[in-house]
C-alpha cells in the first residue's frame, strides 16, 4: 500500500535522523512541512508501525525505523540493544527467539497481541571509551 504524504514525511525524517525521535520532535521538525497536530504524526506513525516499517521504543517513547522489514514480517522477534550512554540502538530480528517465545507462548495459552525486547546497558564502543 502506497504511504501517503504525511506518512513519507514521517518515515524520511527518521530514516534522516538515524536516532529514535519521539512523535513532538517529529512534529516540530515536520511544522515547516504542514504538519501542524501532534494526531497527523500520531495516525502517520501508528501506519508506519502497522506496515512494520516503524518500530516504537516503549522505553524511550520514541520511534525508529525498521533496519530488517523483511525478517520482522516473517515471524522473527525484534530486539533492541540500547546504550544508556551514548544512545546506539542497535535492532536484533532473531527467528529461533520467536521460535522460543511462541513455544511458551503455546503452552501457556497466552494470547500475545505484540513483543518487543528492549535491551539496556553499555555499549562495546562506550566500554572501550571508558576503559581508557
């Protein structure tokens, strides 16, 4: 399904900002753009979500584009590794860890809507900086 103009704008600014943004920084950055309500960010996102081009940090609140559509429309778990201090977010898609998750899942007849694994610790380039 083709994104409409709003939803383009949203995915290309993140895309641009390589950092997760939360959907006020969106806003603000888009205003030039005729975004001008938080609800056109909000609708635009919640499709880039949906669509699995989009994932949201619960976390942070932010938002960051998806690094593997494919993978992650294919049954994998989406991992986020985040470094506390410098702000890498690095997104794991793991097949085996949904393979996992839906084994317990099965058996213990939960009814999971969504998952998403959020990581948070160090960095191996702020280990390395600090160890210095």
């Amino acid at each position: 399904m083709p994104l409409t103009d709003n939803q383009q704008r949203v995915l290309t600014t993140l895309q641009q900002a390589q950092r997760p943004l939360s959907a006020y920084a969106l806003l603000d950055i888009l205003r030039a753009q005729g975004l001008r309500a938080p609800a056109q960010v909000y609708r635009a996102l919640e499709r880039l979500v949906q669509q699995g081009l989009v994932h949201r940090l619960e976390t942070l609140n932010a938002y960051v584009t998806c690094n593997h559509p494919r993978d992650c429309r294919n049954g994998g778990v989406t991992a986020f590794a985040i470094c506390d201090s410098c702000g890498h977010i690095d997104e794991i898609v793991d097949i085996d860890l949904g393979n996992c998750l839906g084994r317990w899942v099965k058996h213990s007849a939960f009814a999971m809507r969504d998952s998403t694994i959020e990581l948070r610790g160090t960095c191996a380039g702020c280990q390395r900086a600090s160890a210095n």
